[in-house]
C-alpha cells in the first residue's frame, strides 16, 4: 500500500525518467507528472495513489465494458493459468480456451463470419486483416488487387500498415514513413467512394475498411442507409467489406456488434478491445464462410502468418468468461437503455448551454461538439481537465480542426450512474 508522499513523489519521478508513454504528452508528464497512477478500480470507478476516486467515463480505452474489478475474470485466469498458461499455435498445435472462444464468436458475429484469425490487439487486427485480403484475392487469381480504402476520421492503430490506414492525419505524421496502396475517401460519401473506385480501377482494390461508428475520431455515426450503400459499392466493384470493430464490438453501441444497426454483413471484421474488457490482451479477425472455404482449399504450402501469441490459452479463457459476464448481465441491451439516457441527458445540457453545438451517441459511446470557439483554445481539453478535477474521465478529440469531448463509460453502468455523469459534465460546463 502506497499512502505516503515520499513513496508517491518517488513513483512519479520514476514515470518521469523510465517510462515513455503511449500516446501522451511527454511535455505534460515531464512537468506535471503522470496525470493519475491508478491503484484500483471497482464497477465504473477508478482510484489513484493519492485517493482521487473517479469515474472511468472512457472504460479507459472503450473496453473495460463490464468494469473494473470483477473478481471472476481473476478465477478464470488463475485456473486457465494453473493448468496451462500458453502454448504455441502454430503448426496446427490448439488449446480449448482458443477452440471453444472461436466456436462462440462464431455464434455471436453477424452474418456468415465464421472463423477467427488472434491477435493481441486491435492494430495487429488491422493489419492481419490487410493481409488476409490481399491473400484472398491472390488465391483468387487477382494478386494485382492490393489497394486498401478507408476513411478521412478514421482511426485503425499505430502499426505501420493500421496507421497508413488510418486517416487522422497527426497520426500519419508521425509515422514518418507509411506503407504503399492505401487511399482515403472523406466521411459518409458513398458517391467519392465510387469515384475513387473506378479512377483508381477496381482490378487494383482488395478492400474497403471502416468502423462502423468512428471512435477515436470524435464519434462519427453514420446516417442510416451509409453502410448498405457501401455494401451495394464494394458487391458492384467486388471489393471486400471490412469492419473495424475494435470500439464496437461487444455491446457498446447497444448490440453485440456495431454494424448489426445497419443491417449488412462485413467480409472481415476486426475485434479487440471489449472481448477481453482489458483483462488481458486479445484482438482477432473474423472471416466470412467464403473466405474461410477459399483458404481450405488452397492445397499446400504454410498460411504464413502468425503472431507468437496468436490464440493465448489465457487471454482467451478470460475472453470467454467476459462473453459470459456481457450476455448473463444483460450487458448489451443495458448499453442501449443508458445510451439512451445518456443521450437524453446530453440533448438537456446541449439546451442549457450556449457553447455546445451537437450532442450524438450511440449506445454507450456518446459526444459533445463544441460551437467555435472565439479564442484560440479550443473547449474541450479544458472540459476535460476541469470534469477531471470533479471525478470524471473523459476524452477531447481536437483532430481535424474538430472540438469534441467523447464520453463511453462501462457497459454496467446504472440509471443514478448516468445522471452523475451528467451532473458532473453540467457543473464542468458551467464553470
Ligand atoms: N481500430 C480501432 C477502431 C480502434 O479504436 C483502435 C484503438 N483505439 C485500434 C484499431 C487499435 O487497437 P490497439 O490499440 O489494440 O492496437
């Protein structure tokens, strides 16, 4: 237990000199410290070194879905440990938590995808999900179709290939360098998208990508018909649809998988995040019965991708147990009724207050869009440090010229829950 401030100052000097954070201002932590060392979380609260208590109204990063703190998750490790811990899955080598995870995502992902590639993220997701394309369309007999499409806000990880994908553009700078046949189409514009198309020749596109509801990018919803518009592109074009579910999948947009709101299948799609609620690390691509059949029936030589933790006996028991919790729980149909409160809350603060210019939210994964602001800085870092100081973590998303506080508390939270959320973004507000 750490209560005394030599030990708490000596932690923080310690982050200051030996640890480089992810994405984080290192200017921020060099003069100010790590902004919270968290000690423990319980349900939607997190808990610092110092005893600051607040409410983790990003589920840290959209995926502690069933909170923090739950102790079964905890059993299920330690008895997938006790027995077996890891082992490889290459050269066809298995496990039962790996078997029995990909049977039930099976069952729960829409459509016909019906096998699961692992990984340990939502980047490496990303880029697995590149390179089953283009193998497919090899297999195909059209090697020569390799382009990837996706989108101006979009946001699809920091490997090499998810961040050429991804279109944020501070991202791609920093990247230095980023990896050929990737195009982007701006927001929601089905008819760019189809003159990307036919400029660039649909004999040179593997796929077009895209969150079903953008994340990271300041919570783009799509109007209605958007992504059956897109699917009737990529069937005309013979491009294949690949979905980015590692914010929206697992109940947070208030069913199980975000594109389900749309109505279309996806030919792949990319999964991390909620499956584990971070317990522990795990993403994963799911293919359609199409592409699966079309990779069983390419006759020798070795599928030759692989990641060492491909399939993780523990990761993956932890992910079953998650899955249990969400559908014992009732998770994803709780995800709508407080999205919908939540929502319903916002649209009161957005009446109350002369600053906002647009609320949305879907499910559990909402935001706040501030008008323009007459000074330099924009609203929202300052909405956020100030809900901070009043027990409440929430996120700014000021890409693009954008000024949008993003708020995805868990999937567990209750009623009164939703309304302090609220109560603590109006006093922020206010202030
Ligand atoms: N895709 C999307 C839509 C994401 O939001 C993220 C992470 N926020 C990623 C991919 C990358 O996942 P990871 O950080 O696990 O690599």
């Amino acid at each position: 237990m750490l209560n005394k401030m030599d030990d708490i100052h000596q932690l923080e000097q310690l982050d200051k000199q030996h640890f480089l954070h992810p994405t984080s201002s290192i200017e921020q932590q060099q003069t100010l410290g790590p902004a919270f060392i968290f000690r423990e979380g319980k349900g939607i609260y997190l808990s610092d070194v110092k005893g600051n208590v607040v409410i983790d109204g990003m589920s840290s990063l959209w995926n502690v879905n069933i909170g923090h703190g739950r102790l079964e998750i905890g059993e299920a490790a330690r008895e997938q440990m006790a027995k077996l811990a890891y082992s490889s899955c290459f050269a066809t080598f298995s496990n039962e938590p790996a078997i029995r995870l990909a049977a039930k995502l099976a069952k729960i992902a829409p459509g016909q995808l019906s096998a699961v590639f692992y990984t340990s993220g939502g980047s490496e997701a990303n880029d697995t999900a590149y390179k089953l394309a283009r193998h497919y369309w090899s297999i195909k007999g059209m090697p020569e179709k390799k382009k990837i499409i996706s989108r101006t806000k979009s946001y699809h990880g920091v490997s090499v290939g998810a961040t050429s994908a991804t279109g944020l553009q501070p991202f791609r700078e920093f990247s230095g360098s980023l990896a050929p046949d990737f195009l982007h189409v701006d927001q929601f514009d089905t008819d760019e998208l189809r003159q990307l198309i036919i400029r660039e020749g649909a004999e040179s596109i593997a796929a077009f990508l895209a969150e079903p509801v953008q994340g990271a990018g300041g919570v783009h919803i799509p109007p209605e018909n958007y992504f059956a518009e897109v699917r009737k592109i990529c069937d005309e074009f013979n491009l294949l649809l690949i979905t980015d579910e590692v914010i929206t999948g697992f109940g947070r947009t208030g069913k199980w998988f975000g594109i389900e709101h749309y109505g279309v299948t996806p030919d792949m799609m990319c999964i991390a995040k909620g499956i584990t609620s971070g317990y522990a690390q795990l993403g994963g691509v799911m293919i359609s019965k199409e592409i699966n059949e079309t990779f069983k029936q390419r006759s020798g030589g070795t599928f030759l991708h692989g990641f060492t933790y491909s399939g993780h006996a523990t990761a993956c028991a932890i992910a079953l147990k998650n899955l249990e919790i969400i559908e014992r729980e009732q998770l994803v149909s709780n995800a709508k009724v407080r999205g919908d409160e939540l929502l319903a809350g916002l649209k009161q603060l957005k009446n109350e207050s002369e600053i906002i210019e647009n609320v949305r939210a879907l499910g559990l994964m909402a935001a706040i869009e501030f008008k323009e602001n007459k000074t330099t800085t924009p609203f929202s870092p300052q909405v956020v440090a100030e809900a901070a100081k009043r027990g409440l973590i929430c996120r700014a998303v000021t890409f693009n010229g954008q000024d949008t506080v993003v708020i995805a508390p868990p999937l567990i939270i209750k009623k009164a829950e939703v309304e302090k959320v609220i109560q603590i973004l109006r006093e922020t507000i206010n202030a």
